[in-house]
C-alpha cells in the first residue's frame, strides 16, 4: 500500500472516500447518543448535519456512516468512522478508527482512501499527542490492509492502493511530529503485517528450515546479521531440551540468531561498557502435535501458529532495525516440528538443557517450554543482560485470563514496570501472574533436576513460567504466554480474523525504552 501524508484541507482533496472520525460525547449513563464529528471545518459539519441529527449514526467504536456526492468537497464520498465514548478516546481507538476507515473502502471496491486527521478540539480534555496520534492512524490503515486469502483461488483481490492521511490547517504547527509518528507508525505496521504473515501459513509450508530462510531474507533486506543453524549446531551446543523435541520429525531444527548492533555514535567506537544487551527469544514449533503425548484430533490444526511467539520476535526485529535505537539487540529464535515417531522422546526420558540442567519429561505436549530453555540460556551466553521470551505457551492462559490479556510472567518489578509503561501507546493488554518461588515444589521431578509439567493441572501457566524461570538466573527476564491472543477468530470492522501479530508492537516500545 502507498501512503501520504499531506498537510492540505481535506473538502479540498479528490479521492473517492474521505474519512472523517466522530466520538459520542453523551455524558451520563442514560443520555442519549451524541455524535460529535473531530473536525473544526465548517463544510465536513455542513455535509454530515442530516445525517447526525437522524441519529441513526451513533459515534460507536468501528460503527461507519457513507454520504454520497458531499457538498463542498471534492471527494466522490464522506465515510464516518465512529471512535465511542469522547470521555474515553484512547490512541488504540484511534488505531482501530485508522483501520475501520481502511476496512470500509475494501468491500466497496474503492482503492484509495484519505482519512482526515482528527481534531481534538471540539472535545475537552483529550491529551493525545499528535505524534502519536499520527501513528497509531496510519499503524491502523496499515494493519487493516491484509485479509489471509493468499490460499484461495477465488480470491478477491480487494486491497487498497493508496492511502492519504490529511493535516487541516489547525494542526500544521504539529507537522514535524505528525510526520515522525508517520513513519514509525508504518514501520510498526510492516514489522506486525511480516509477524502475521509468517504465523498464516501452514505447517507444511512453514518449516524449520522455510522460517530460517524467510527470516534470513528479511535480514538481508533491514541490514540485520542473521545465521540459522540446524541439528549440528544444536549438538555442538549440547541443546538436549531443543534437540529432544526435534527429534520425532523429519523436518530439521532452525536455531536462528539475529543480530541488531545500533548506529556508531560519533567520536565514540563503542557503546559505552555495561551497556544493556536486550536478548529476544521465541518459540518456533511450526506444528505441535503433542508429539508422543498426542493432541486430540479437535482443533489440532490451529497448532500451525505455535511458532507466534517466534513471528513475534522476527517481526520486533525487522521493526528495531529500520527504527534503530541506540541498544543492541540479540533474538534466538528455537523452531522445530513436535511429531510423533519411532525417533520421538517419550515420556519418562531424561535430557540435558544446555544449561547441564536435567529435566525430566512427563508430557511431550509441553514441548514449548523445552525449546525456549535452551534459548534463553544461549541468549545469556551471547551476552544478554535482559531477557524477554514470546510463546503460545499454554492452553491454560486462556482459562486463566480468557482471550483478552496476554499473561506476563517476570523475575523483575523494574523491567515489568518497564513493560507496561509501553502499554498506553500499543493499546495491546497484558496482566501479569505470579512465578515466586513458591511454586516450585510443583516441577520437583523425582529422579532429575525438574520436570517439564507441574505436578498437578492447577496453575497451568504459572508452573510452565518456573519451569522457563529456572534458565534465566538472576537476569532479569520476561515471559509472555501468548497462547491465546496470537490468532483471532472473528473479523473485527478494523482487523481481519487470522494471526493477530500480538506482541510486536509492545516488545519493540520495552527494547527502545533502552535506548541511550
Ligand atoms: N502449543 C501448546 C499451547 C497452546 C494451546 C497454544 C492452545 C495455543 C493454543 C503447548 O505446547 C501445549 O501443548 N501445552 C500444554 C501443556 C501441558 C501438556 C502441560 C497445554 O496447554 O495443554
Ligand atoms: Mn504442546
Ligand atoms: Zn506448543
């Protein structure tokens, strides 16, 4: 998609739709609806009059409302895009305005689009920055964009060429910022839209090995060091928890290392000594059976997006490398296949972590935690001072925090604090749960070091955290179990259903908190 952002009336652009927001600035509970359009011109009010006083449009979140042939424009049709409650317009209803203007357009047919920047005069109060604004806009548009029809041949190619984000006059003083929130907010979308589409794709496309060489050829493409390694090097390394889970397939392992070092600052060679070193670790299973401790038939497909925790870290990355803060950055990516076979481990087998830890396994389905032990000790070996690992860890997050919140797990108040001071401007929603250590009596393993599943059901979440806990050490380190956010199963008026890309946005805020 080609987009602009031009600092011109928007009555005065020629486009087929132009997107005007509007809020509900009803106030008390049983007031009646009072949409409120964000905007300070004079013809757009005129053109949307007839229409507000119908009060068949409401101003609710994702809600839209077409005039045909508007008076006083030179737009062909004026789109309102509703964003709720005035008293509670955030940056991610603006985000989800972005993506409804976009999402409206497409079943029309309509290939360009031109959204009006929203004025926050006509409500009081409103402390969204105009950087950020812009942003989270055009990050919207651009996220809306996609539909996963790539595998069908009826397909219906409805994208939208071009889309115009418009600055009227009272907000040209902002343009420097308009203009930077812009651009990050598109790089943003394209690291989220690169996570979606790796996440999309089925197992049997999506290898190991297919991973390794797409994410090689995005490194290749932002200027990122990047090697993928295979059985060998996992080996070499004495990964006996990420080759125990390989073993079963026929699929190699991919042990994917990139690199990102920020810009030489001038008259300094180095970034200075002690300097944090952010290490970005994900779980790569491009399919999980359950291995030996086989899944049930019933919706085993949806285990192709195992491997979101890594198309989270990969397309963070491609983010970091084109925004490029002044930290280094480390992600190890742990892909591999969980199949059942006469090479599989089994139940009752004990491995090695590279750590020289053992574990003890008692269930192959919790493959997961396995993988990333190794990671997240490697990425302590390449010099990682904070760690923060992504993974559809469990089924169990879902019963504990339903489809709502990623759980976030951490051995740090300082770095969650970090984390979650993120938030207000990625709109993405993570609460955190408990791994003190007295829960870990629940992985005591009778004849190794731990197991790899809690004793009892209970804590599903919390007992897979302590187990991922015991590799980390004293570094400060964070876990996020996306399991239950990763793909989404309905359509939304700003986002189509599919792999949601969670993660991305909030990972890469927290690494350039670091930035010096
Ligand atoms: N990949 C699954 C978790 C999962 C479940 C992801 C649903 C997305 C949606 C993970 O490997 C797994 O199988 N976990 C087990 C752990 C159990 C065996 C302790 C689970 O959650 O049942
Ligand atoms: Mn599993
Ligand atoms: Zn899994």
């Amino acid at each position: 998609m080609d987009t602009k952002l031009l600092f011109q009336d928007p009555a005065a652009f020629t486009t087929p739709l132009l997107a005007v927001f509007a809020v509900d600035s009803a106030t008390g509970k049983d007031a009646p609806p009072a949409p409120t359009l964000l905007t300070t011109s004079a013809t757009i009010s005129k053109a949307a009059a007839q229409v507000l006083a119908s009060g068949e449009f409401k101003a609710a979140l994702g809600e839209t409302a077409v005039i045909h042939a508007p008076a006083g424009f030179l737009a062909e049709r004026l789109l309102l895009v509703g964003l709720g409650k005035a008293k509670s317009l955030s940056l991610d209803e603006l985000r989800k305005g972005g993506g409804t203007a976009l999402r409206a357009a497409k079943p029309r047919g309509l290939r360009a689009l031109a959204i009006a920047f929203p004025e926050l005069s006509p409500i009081s109060g409103s402390s969204l920055h105009a950087h950020d604004a812009s942003r989270v806009l055009i990050e919207g548009a651009a996220l809306a964009d996609i539909d996963y029809d790539i595998y069908k041949t009826d397909r219906k190619d409805l994208a939208v060429h071009s889309t115009t984000l418009l600055v009227p006059e009272s907000l040209h003083l902002f343009g420097n910022d308009i203009a930077a929130g812009f651009t990050e907010g598109l790089v943003l979308a394209a690291g989220q839209n690169f996570t979606r589409s790796l996440v999309n794709e089925p197992g049997n496309v999506l290898t190991p090995t297919v991973l390794g060489e797409r994410t090689a050829a995005m490194c290749a493409e932002v200027g990122l060091k990047c090697e993928v390694y295979s059985t060998e090097k996992l080996h070499e390394l004495k990964m006996g928890a990420f080759w125990a889970v390989s073993q079963g397939s026929a699929e190699p392992p991919a042990l994917i290392v990139m690199t990102y070092d920020p810009p030489v600052v001038e008259g300094q060679s180095a970034p200075p000594e002690g300097s944090p070193v952010i290490g970005l670790v994900g779980k790569g299973i491009t399919f999980d059976t359950g291995g030996i401790s086989i899944k049930p038939a019933d919706g085993m497909e949806k285990m192709k997006y195992d491997m979101a925790g890594a198309g989270a870290m990969i397309g963070a990355m491609r983010a970091i490398a084109e925004l490029k803060p002044a930290v280094k950055v480390i992600s190890v990516i742990c892909s591999a296949e969980n199949m059942p076979d006469g090479k599989a481990f089994k139940p009752g087998d004990v491995v090695t972590a590279m750590s020289g830890k053992t574990i003890e396994i008692i269930n192959t389905d919790a493959e997961g935690r396995l993988v990333l032990s190794d990671g997240l000790h490697y990425a302590k070996t390449l010099g990682c001072t904070h760690l923060i690992n992504a993974a559809t860890l469990t089924g169990a997050v879902a019963i504990a925090l339903g489809k709502l919140n990623v759980g976030l797990f951490s051995n740090d108040d300082a770095t969650t604090e970090k984390f979650l001071g993120g938030l207000a401007l990625t709109g993405e929603k993570y609460w955190r749960l408990p791994c003190t250590d007295d829960y870990r009596d629940q992985i005591k393993s009778q004849i190794a070091d731990i197991q790899n599943t809690g004793i009892t059901r209970y804590g599903g979440s919390i007992t897979a955290a302590m187990f991922l806990k015991e590799f980390v050490g004293d570094t400060p380190w964070i876990h996020l179990d996306i399991a239950a956010l990763a793909w989404n199963d309905e359509a939304k008026p700003w986002l189509a259903s599919g792999p949601s890309g969670i993660g991305v946005r909030s990972i890469v805020e927290w690494v350039r908190s670091y930035a010096r």
